[in-house]
C-alpha cells in the first residue's frame, strides 16, 4: 500500500515538474489607454502603427516632417482629453472642452532635439564671434540672449580663456542648439467632425554647444553653454480657441513656428 501511495506521489510531483515551465508570464497587453495620455515616437517609428488612436492627418504629416528632417528627435503625443485617459502632469494635455458651443480638443506634439554643428561664421572675424541669440516668431523678436553669459565675452574668451588668440583666414565657429518644443494643434468640432482651427507653438532653447577652431594654433575644442530661458509662446499658445473657430474652413489659423538666430544662421525651434 505504501509502495503505491509512493508511486502516486512520485508521479503527480514528475507531472508538476513536467508541466512547470517556470515563472507564470502573462502577455503585456497594451493598456495605455487606461493608463497614459502620451506616446513617444522616434525615427524609427512609423506614425501608421498609432492608427488606434486616430491621430488628425495634419499632426501625422507634422510629425512625418520632424522626423525626416531631424533624424536625432524625439516625438511625444499628448493625446485628447476623455474619460479614458489620465491628465499629465506636464501642463500641456488639455480635456476636450466647449467654446462658443463648439467641442474644442488639442493634440500636442512635445519634440525634443539637438541640431548637429552647423557652421555659422568663417575667417578673421570668428574670433570676436559674440553676437545675440535673438528668438523670434512671424517677425516679432521675442527675446535677446547673451551667448556665452556676459556680454562683450568672445567665443575665443569663452573656449580659451583671456589668453592671446590670433586671427586667421581658416578659423571658424560651429553651433549645434539644443531645444524642446511643444505645437499645438487645435481642432473644432463641425457637424460631428473635429476639424483644424489652428496650429500654435512653444519653444525653449536648453543649451548650445560651441566649436571654435583656431587655425594659428590649429586649436579645434567645443564648450557646451546651458540657457535657463523661459519657454517662449506664439501669440495663441495659450488661448487658441477664438482664432481655432474662426480658423475652420480654411485649412486653420498657422502661426509661425518659433526660431532662434546665431550669427546669421537660423535654426527653427520645432
């Protein structure tokens, strides 16, 4: 009786091991729409597997645009607000809302992007290089920046100390800006369909890292300077809904993306 009550046991515990394959894993289903209000695309992405959430054509081809042209960017959605997703904590994910009667919703695009060195002056004159960041929207000069923390420092001063630079006809100054920016997009609801009324923007310029090349000296070095400025907003950013009505129709209100100038050279902040 025993030798069978031992045969029994032996095989229901070679069964259980049989059987066992080791820790129980369930499947990660998706569940981000219960539990997130933003998505992270990157250039390796391709925005057509988001289809579930039925992102506008005008933000597809936006994002489309970003990633192709500025193939080192990080894209972020922040999708409309409805009861089935949870408010950020960022301040910029907006609940579908009413104005003039009209349901009014955002889908904003967070971009995070580092340009890559591009050269903004040549010869004698790169050794005094100390022009304004100037930030600009539609025309209109949003703020001035003092490039490398005080005014009157050169870029020779700033990578190489007080000590004595001499021009030449071979030096030049590199920039490569570091920014985020958030664009706005604004649709209306028309007859059941939401369609865009406007397009808005907010930009931050993070950091700039500098490269100055000394032929002379033959003395190539890059110095990353860090820029506590605000986020600079379009007209609109923050109250897009009067010109997103009014802005339906016409294919919406477009305001111009923010941009910085160094030197002469222009880099969008989008």
């Amino acid at each position: 009786m025993w030798e069978v009550l031992v045969d029994k046991i032996f095989v229901l515990g070679l069964a259980l091991i049989l059987t066992f394959e080791g820790p129980v894993q369930v499947e990660a289903k998706s569940t981000y729409k219960s539990q997130y209000s933003q998505i992270c695309i990157t250039e390796s992405d391709s925005i057509q597997k988001y289809n579930e959430y039925d992102i506008p054509e005008e933000v597809q081809t936006y994002i489309n645009e970003i990633l192709s042209s500025k193939p080192n960017a990080e894209v972020i959605i922040d999708l409309p607000g409805n009861s089935n997703l949870l408010m950020t904590s960022s301040g910029f994910w907006n609940p579908v809302r009413t104005y003039n009667g009209h349901l009014v919703k955002d889908w904003v695009v967070h971009i995070t992007n580092c340009f890559s060195m591009t050269n903004i002056r040549n010869g004698v004159t790169a050794k005094n290089f100390a022009s304004m960041i100037l930030v600009n929207s539609s025309g209109i000069l949003l703020d001035r920046i003092v490039p490398f923390g005080s005014a009157g420092i050169t870029i020779a001063q700033y990578i190489f100390g007080n000590g004595t630079v001499t021009a030449g006809s071979g030096d030049k100054v590199n920039a490569a800006p570091q920014y985020e920016s958030y664009s706005k997009f604004t649709y209306v609801n028309i007859g059941g369909t939401y369609q865009l009324g406007a397009e808005t923007h907010m930009a931050k310029l993070k950091s700039v890292s500098w490269f100055y090349y000394n032929a002379a000296s033959d003395s190539p070095s890059t110095k990353i300077y860090t820029y506590n400025s605000t986020f600079y907003k379009t007209t609109h950013y923050d109250n897009p809904d009067a010109i997103a009505l009014s802005g339906v129709g016409m294919g919406g209100y477009i305001e111009p993306s923010i941009y910085i100038t160094l030197g002469t050279t222009q880099f969008t902040l989008e």
